[in-house]
C-alpha cells in the first residue's frame, strides 16, 4: 500500500542512512537528511529530516522540517513543518506551527500547533531557522494588511458566503411554512420527486417535460413551492416564455419578497425585455438586501445609462447563441484537452446569459483542469446560487474546498447537500471524513456510529469507520470492520487490500495476506496502491524477485511517485 505523499530518492546534497542501519547516541545534521533505519537518542538538525518507510526511531526530535513515513516514539518538535505521512506510526506529542497529517498515518499523543513557531530550546543551533520564520512572519503582516484591499476584488457573492448560504436554505426542507403550520409529509414527498425528476429532464436539456413536472410540484404544495416556483421561472426563459417566467417570478416575490435571486433574474428579464424601469427597480430592491453585491450594482448601472435620453446604449450586442451550442462547442474544446480555450469560450458566452447554471458548472471543470482552483470554486458556488439542489456541484466545489484546506466551509456544504437529499450516504460520510482529518475524531466516531445504526449495510460507512479506528491505534476493533465489509461484499477491493496491509504492518500470516492481497488486484487489476501492498508482502516474505514485476508496474502506472523507485531500491538490494 503506498502513501499519498510519498518520500523522496536519496539526492545531491542529501544525506542517507539505508534501512540496514541502526544507530545509538546523539545525532546532529544539517541540509537534508534522509533516514531510513533504527535510531536510538536525541536527533536535532538545521534543516529538513526525512524518516523513510523502515525508519524506527526512539527519543526526541527538534528539526526545521519533518517529514515522516516511520515509526518513532518520542517528542516530535519541528520549527517550520511537520508531515505524517500515510503508514505513519508515531507515539509521543508533537508540536509545530504547520502540521499535515495523512489519513493513513498514527498518532498517539498531543498535538500541539502555536500562533508562532515553537520554543527552541536554548542549546540548539538554530538561528538561521529562527531568521527565517521571523522574516515569513513579517511577509505575513504584510499580507494581513493587504487583505482589506484584496478583499475588494473578491466576488459579492463570495464576500458575503455565509450570507449567501443563509439565505438559501430559508427555502430548503422544513423551514418554508404556510399559516404557520408544517406541510404534510406526503405533500412533501410527491412535491421532493417531482422536482427530482424534473432536474434530470434539465440535465437532458428537456426543458418542456421538466417545465410540466415543476408545475405539478408547485400545485402539490409542499416545502419546496418557493424553489420549484424559481426553477419553473427559468425554464420558461429557457422556453423563450419570458413573459410568463415574469408572471412567475411576480408571484413568487409577493409570496417571499426577499428571495434576491428572483429580482435579479426578474431584473434581466425586464433589461432584456426593454422595459429599463421596471428592471432598474428589480435590482435596486435587490440591492437593498444585500448592499456588498457590486455585481447587482454593476447592472443597475448599465440599465440606468441605457435610461439616460439621447445617450447610446452600451449594452446593445448581437444575438447570443442557444445555451445548448455553447455547452456543445466547450465540451468539444475539454475533449481536445484544451481547458484554457473552453474556459475563455465560457466566460464569453457567461456575459450574455449570467443566470445559466450549466454554463458555470463546465467553467468550473475548465478551470480545474487548468488548476486555477479560485475561479473553480467561484464557478461552483455560482452553480448552486442559481440551482441550489444540484448535488453535483455541492460534490465538486466539496472536493475543491478540501483541496484549498479550507475544512470548516466544506463541512457546512457537505451539511447543506445532506439536508436536500438525507438519503444520500457519500455527503454524511464527507463530513465523518472532513472532521477525522480536523483532528475532531470523537466528533466523526459519533457521526459514523449514528450512519451505522441507521444505514447498517452501508459499506461506505463500514469502510470510513475502519480507517478512523485504525489511525486512533484500536487495531483488533478495524479488522473487525474490515471483515465486517467482507461479509456484506466479498468483492470489496478497499477492505481486501485494508485487511492484506494489516499482515505487512503486523509481518505475520503474511501468507494470508498476499493472499486477500491477490484477490483486491483481481478485482481492480493495476491499482498501484494494491500492487505495492502485494510487492512489500512478498518482500517481508523473503521473495524480492516477486517485488520487482509488480513495484515496476505500480512505476509505469503513476510515473511520479517518488515512493514506488524507492521500493524498487529496497527490492533490488534485497535480491542481492
């Protein structure tokens, strides 16, 4: 099984001790160290430190860096950065002001993350290191007061996110009332699959079957009239059917008048239509609720220069194509894989219709396969915005928000998309996932030990569970989920290839284990986790030629994990 993030060769400039070493005493270094065998004492260095995957140490550890795929014990203190690795088994506290943890690593002890760096205890020799984060420290002051100024060129409707999200979910399930009573539940119900089945028509692009569907959902008059009546009012544009979308959203307003994406998209209607007045009231009103937008404002603008007499109107342009053209041509463009067209494609025909969620949801794509992740994530929020059950988009800017770190607004997305569809597992799993990575394992334990009662076949949930109680060190408790998994899919390669790592973690039974190892590669032949966990089995086995075929395999698949060459190393020396 390889880490996520995995060691580097020993380099130019970089010290090495093999996993044939063991050492005792005191260790000083400075510049990179790369230590893959036993050592016993106190290790400190100017520089960055790096325990292999058969690295054992016992004592204390003071480095600039760490980077850790080991075994250790003891206190772990890093100046800049500490890594755990996946396949990290560490006991001891450990304190450093920026610490990854791997969700395949093992921690038993405190973990400890000051505002600054880390004391450093008097008889070190760590000035340079000091100079360092003390100049880091002053880049970020600067950056803080630059943040008012940045802030300005940041989306409305992400400056004011959390209002955003606020305001939408007034219209979500159990917060709509009628006469101040809860609808029945079978109203809500019928109401719920209508609308379902209504969102797979738009994605067709069948926008008269699903127009029929929202119209019945309204009439079913459950908790969602308020959303069903703002889908209906876009496929009616999507229809050409404006004057009716207006009638629509007319209604709706007087129902709910603080709905902001209604008088927008009411404002665009009556811009398009001509009827400037009318659409200069709909986003003043719009921007008396939500004053931040300059987006809103931008367009109040343009239709009040259109309003001026005698003057030229600067919005006249030529007849957009249909929105289906546009998704067509960039798809084509994605295929070619040429993201960066598709994305200036988008943007352009984005100007002509603003309020066309499909045509953001492709930006998005574009943008992240050109890893511009900021534009992607505004893309995403923007889709929900205007399609606030599109549960594709919740998974998509999820992903891109844990990318970005950004843990705590994943978890309320994640939250948000349960609330829309409570029968969907993968978000309530996210979010035991998102809080076991925020160190809030007793938070996921009690997530995962509700799904359990409530979902108790669910191997998403089983398999999530094993993994936390693996990395909180109950060993014998994970097999038993892991097996628990087997019972409910034989064929489940995750919890085949799980239980094969225990017998290399452990290095007994390792019979059994190539075993159940064998068995996850014929189910998902040429994975390169799997072909490693099976390589490093024969290699405890004392068979280091049957390691070779499958680590280069693993190389071949994923050309750039550093770790496979590293193994092959290992593997080779051994057939020596």
């Amino acid at each position: 099984m390889s880490p996520s993030n995995l060691p580097l060769r020993p380099e130019a400039g970089c010290s090495f001790a093999g996993d044939t070493i063991r050492l005792e005493g005191s260790l000083r270094f400075s510049g990179k160290f790369l230590l893959d065998g036993a050592f016993i004492g106190d290790i400190e260095g100017n520089g960055s430190l790096e325990l292999g995957v058969s690295a054992k140490t016992e004592g204390k550890i003071v480095t600039e860096e760490l980077v850790h795929h080991g075994k250790s014990e003891g206190d772990l203190l890093a100046l800049d950065k500490l890594d755990l690795r996946a396949g990290c088994h560490h006991r001891g506290d450990i304190q450093a002001p920026r610490v990854q943890i791997s969700s395949q690593a093992c921690l038993d002890g405190v973990l400890r993350m000051p505002d600054s760096s880390p004391d450093v205890p008097a008889n070190l020799f760590f000035w340079r290191a000091r100079k360092k984060i003390l100049v880091g420290g002053l880049g970020l002051l600067v950056v803080m007061l630059a943040a008012p100024s940045a802030l300005q060129r940041i989306p409305p409707y992400l400056q004011n996110f959390e209002g955003q999200i606020e305001r939408l979910t007034r219209f979500l399930p159990n917060q709509e009332k009628t006469g101040g009573e809860k609808m029945p539940t079978s109203n809500s119900a019928r109401q719920d699959n209508l609308m379902r089945k209504a969102l797979l028509f738009e994605k067709e692009d069948k926008f008269q079957e699903a127009t029929a569907l929202l119209e019945k959902a309204i009439t079913a008059d459950g908790q969602k009239t308020v959303l069903a009546n703002f889908r209906l009012a876009k496929n009616l544009v999507r229809l050409a059917r404006t004057e009716e979308a207006i009638v629509q959203l007319d209604t709706l307003l007087l129902k709910t008048p603080d709905y902001i994406e209604a008088r927008v998209l009411l404002g665009d209607l009556h811009a398009g239509s001509g009827n400037l007045k009318k659409a200069a009231l709909a986003y003043a009103e719009a921007i008396r609720q939500d004053p931040a937008d300059m987006i809103i404002r931008r367009r109040l603008e343009k239709v009040r220069i259109r309003m001026v007499p005698g003057k030229p109107s600067s919005d006249r342009r030529q007849k957009p194509p249909s929105p289906e053209s546009v998704l067509t041509k960039a798809e084509g463009l994605l295929k070619e894989n040429k993201p960066v067209l598709a994305a200036k494609f988008l943007e352009k025909y984005i100007s002509f219709m603003p309020n066309e969620p499909r045509l953001y949801f492709q930006l998005g794509t574009a943008k992240t396969e050109i890893a511009d992740r900021k534009a992607a994530i505004e893309a995403y929020e923007k889709v929900i915005m205007l399609t606030p059950d599109w549960l594709d988009a919740y998974v998509r800017l999820g992903a891109l928000l844990e990318a970005s770190r950004r843990d705590k607004e994943a978890v309320a997305l994640y939250t948000r998309a349960a609330r829309l569809d409570p029968s969907n597992i993968e978000m309530l799993v996210r979010i035991a996932r998102l809080e076991r990575s925020r160190g809030r394992k007793d938070e996921a334990y009690r997530m995962l030990l509700k799904l359990e009662k409530e979902h108790p076949r669910s191997t998403e949930v089983f398999l999530e569970l094993g993994l936390l109680l693996w990395e909180s060190g109950k060993t014998a408790e994970s097999k038993k989920i892991f097996k628990r998994v087997l019972e409910l899919d034989s064929d489940s390669a995750p919890a085949l290839n799980r239980l094969a790592w225990f017998y290399v973690v452990d290095n007994e039974s390792l019979d059994r284990g190539i075993e159940l190892s064998k068995r996850s590669l014929e189910i998902r032949p040429d994975t390169p986790a799997y072909l490693d966990t099976l390589a490093e089995l024969y290699y405890r086995n004392k068979q280091p030629v049957k390691s070779i075929p499958l680590i280069q395999r693993a190389i071949e698949l994923e050309p750039s994990k550093r770790y496979y060459r590293v193994q092959l190393d290992k593997f080779k020396r051994a057939r020596r």
